[in-house]
C-alpha cells in the first residue's frame, strides 16, 4: 500500500511538472515526462505478482 500511494505521489508530481513545461513552451519534454509519469502511475498501481518458490517433497 505504501509502494503504490509512493509512486501515484511522484507520478502526480511528474505530471504537474509536464504541465509547467508546456506552459513554458517545451512540449515535447512535457510529453516525455508524462509518459513516464503514466507508466509509474500504471506501475504502482499493479500488484506485485507472487513468485513460485522451488519446494522439495520428501519421498
């Protein structure tokens, strides 16, 4: 839960950054970054996904 509020967090950041760059006359910065801001976003917000873990079996 920490993870994911941590990146919504920065991704939120990167896209109000994204915004200051295009009012600034950069778009295609503001684009890059909030493209990755998107994909963080995404990222966080996916559960992290159970690995298998190798288990002996006595015979």
């Amino acid at each position: 839960m920490f993870r994911q509020n941590r990146f919504r967090e920065l991704a939120r950041m990167m896209i109000h950054q994204a915004r200051m760059l295009k009012s600034a006359g950069l778009a295609g910065e503001a684009r890059q970054l909030a493209r990755r801001a998107i994909a963080l976003k995404d990222y966080g917000s996916t559960p992290m996904a159970l690995q298998p873990v190798p288990v002996r079996s006595r015979r």
